[in-house]
DNA sequence: TTCACAGCGTTATATTTTTCACAATTTAAA
DNA sequence: TTTAAATTGTGAAAAATATAACGCTGTGAA
C-alpha cells in the first residue's frame, strides 16, 4: 500500500463523519464531492483526490453512493476487529475524554486507564477499569494495547510515553504540554491546548483572511 | 507584515514553551538550534528558518540568547495586552480545559462561560463567572471577546458559533465534533478528539515510518 | 597567530500538497 | 435523437512547505 499522508486520512475520517449524518440523520443515499467538501472543510477536488486514493468511484449523474462510500472508508480506515485504547492520567481531562469518547466510535473503545494517585485506581471509572501506573507495562501488553492517550502532567508524560512504548504501544495521542521524544515508526499527536489557543487568539488578532 | 502560516506559527509558540522550560528550570542562557529542534519535534533548519522570520538573530558561536528570544516571540505572537477568551458549554470537557488553562499562559485566560444547564449559570465555575448562552452575544460584546472556545454537543455547535461571530469573535477553537461553516476572515481550528483518535489509531497500525 | 570547527543566515533545491482544467460520462430536456 | 448541463477522474500546474547546501563568522586549540 502506498503511503498515504497525515491530512489526507484525517479529511477521510471526516467525510465519514459527514457520510454518517447524511445517512442516519437526513437519509440521504447519495452525495457530490462538493457538498462533501462545503461539510467537512475540503475543496471539490480535494474530496475527489482524496477518494480516488481509497478506490471508490462515483458517478457522474448521482455523485457518490453514501452506504458503499461508507464501507470503503471502513475498509480502509478501520482495525479489523474491535480495538482497546488505553489512557494514562485520570484526572479532569481525561475523564471527559473518556465520557466523550466512549460509544461515539464503532470500532476502538477506551478500555484501561491508569493512575498514580490511589483513590483511582482499582476502580470502574466511566466503565473503564483503572490501574495505578506501575501495572502499565504488563497490563498493556496484556491486553495487547497498541493506541494510547497520555493526559497526565508535562513532568510525567515523557516516562509514561517511554514505558508504552516498551509495552508496545505504537501511536500516541499526547495532551501534555511537552513534546515527546519517541523512536521510529511511533506515531504521536501532541494536542497541547495551551498551544492550541494561543494559536487561535494570534489568528483571531491577526485574520487577515483564510 | 507578511502572512505567516498556520505551522510556522504553532511551531514558533512551541518554541516558547521549550525556552520558557531552559530558561527557568533548566536555567540555560543559551540555546542552539538543533537542540531547540530536538526538543520541539521541528528539524534545525526548520528552526533557523521560523527565527529568520521573527527576525531573531544568534551568534554562531553561543546560538541563540533565550531571553531575547522569548521577549522576541512575546512581541510577535502575544497581544498587547492581557486578552479574555469565552468558552461555551459547561460539561466535563469545558471544565477541565478551564482548569487546565488559566494559569498556563501569561496574556490569556478564559474569563466567562455560558451553558444553557440552569445549574451552571449565574454562579462562578473555576473563577469564571458564568452565564445562559441566551446572553452570549451582550457579553462577548461588552467584554471585546475576540476568542472563544465550543464546548457544547455537535447539534448546537453551529448555532453557538454563528452567535459568537455576530458578537465579534474572530478565532473559534472548536472541539465540537462537527466542521463550522463560517464567514471569511474568522479562523477556525477543530479539535474533534474522535477524529484525531481514529487518525492515532489508524497510524498506529500502518506505522511505516514517520 | 593560524587553523579547524561548529553553527548561523540565507539562497537554492526538493518534496508535498493543493488547485486548476478538461476529456469522458451520464442524465434530462428539447 | 440531439443537445445542454453537471459532475467525475485525473494529468498538469501552482503553491506551500521542508530540506539541503554553503559562505560567513566567531571561538578555541595548536
């Protein structure tokens, strides 16, 4: 399979999530590439680059079949059988993310989190059972875990990362404030809100257009 | 002055953080690129090239002074003064990013809420004074608001965002699960945290290289 | 003092990503 | 049946971004 880019498969996850509503919600069965591009923020040609990447081919009268559209971005994008996500830091953040996620994906599901601090661990938290953070290593191998989120305090995030990655964790999403330093072939997110908003307040200031 | 983009921009911010992290903690005086490079995930020419921008000049001998730097980076990206951000919608999610937020950065802080929960208005959440999003638009206009954060379902994202736009916002972070359509000249970053999971989880099996 | 070296600033080159543009295709109306 | 209109798929062009390359400068060792 060709390498495929960063932007492109997210811009595909958010057709998906276009083609969900159009299907569910408005019952819709068919879609051109530019109102899938005006709904997830692409150009028309972007859409129709980024589908012929996956394979699927529409028609010049109707556009694209939703439900068929739906099971090659599936194919393409999802793991094969159900998927477990650990997260490490259960504290405000990640607890909402663990609501906010959990039964919002049909294939990955946040199983296991951990904790250092002992009033969460050994516990059910949001359905999820928790472990203090020494228990990481064998546990996620356990489990055999390859995705997981880090939302614990900058000063812990690069030892945290470390010891996944040994458990053989392979992609990383990262809420610390820190940019971790990982081998080859890992894969990680840095989603640092502090950056984050600044960003949008320096362009809020400075919008000369987009 | 000359358009900046989006990633020098965000590159540039994360610089900050690392010389904010040698200047106090670590107690350097001076930096090099390719080691402001390492420790921000950016390549040592990237670095030289982002500095050239701001116009920051170092020696070749010493690299780069880090105090100067930061006033530097402090003169092109922060506002001129302190800068209040709003955020909409009061769950688990609003709240930690409130909690993790204020205190982090020097110029900006998140000074009102709304939610449209009864139980979450007219009271003061985290040091913010909270309101019903029925009065979103007189407040982000008396206090000159021009960054806010969504925080509420996707069904009422747009609504909020339309209402934030009228009221003279000009940057909207959004972690809503939905792509905002909104007018030229108001930036937008979404922060879907599904979409951003699928895309680790997807990286983290096809992990070629990176 | 002279030399070798390491790192800066910057221009040039390469790569990646996006946009443009248009033949081919399909429908619907005339 | 012919024509007109709209949209796809995709090669080619353009724009954006990243990497490489190199002269220049200051430092420290010989």
């Amino acid at each position: 399979m060709n390498k495929i880019s960063d932007k492109k498969i997210e811009r595909i996850i958010t057709y998906r999530r276009v083609l969900l509503r159009l299907d569910k919600q408005l019952g819709k069965t068919h879609v051109f590439s530019h109102q899938l591009a005006s709904s997830s923020g692409a150009s028309s040609a972007q859409v129709r680059r980024d589908l012929m990447e996956i394979g699927y081919t529409g028609s010049p009268a109707h556009g694209y079949e939703i439900r068929g559209l739906l099971d090659s971005i599936g194919e393409f994008i999802d793991p094969d059988q159900k998927e477990g996500i650990a997260l490490v830091g259960v504290g405000n953040l990640g607890r909402a993310i663990i609501d906010y996620f959990n039964g919002q994906s049909s294939k990955l599901e946040i199983v296991t989190v951990f904790d250092v601090n002992p009033d969460k661990i050994e516990r059910v938290i949001s359905g999820c059972r928790s472990y203090h953070v020494k228990d990481l290593k064998p546990v996620i191998i356990e489990k055999k875990i390859k995705t997981a989120v880090i939302t614990v305090p900058s000063g812990s995030a690069q030892s945290v990362a470390d010891e996944l990655i040994e458990a053989g964790v392979k992609g990383i999403l990262n809420y610390a404030p820190i940019t971790l330093t990982v081998p080859h072939g890992i894969y990680v997110e840095n989603r640092d809100m502090i950056t984050t908003l600044e960003k949008v307040s320096y362009f809020a200031k400075n919008n000369t257009n987009k």
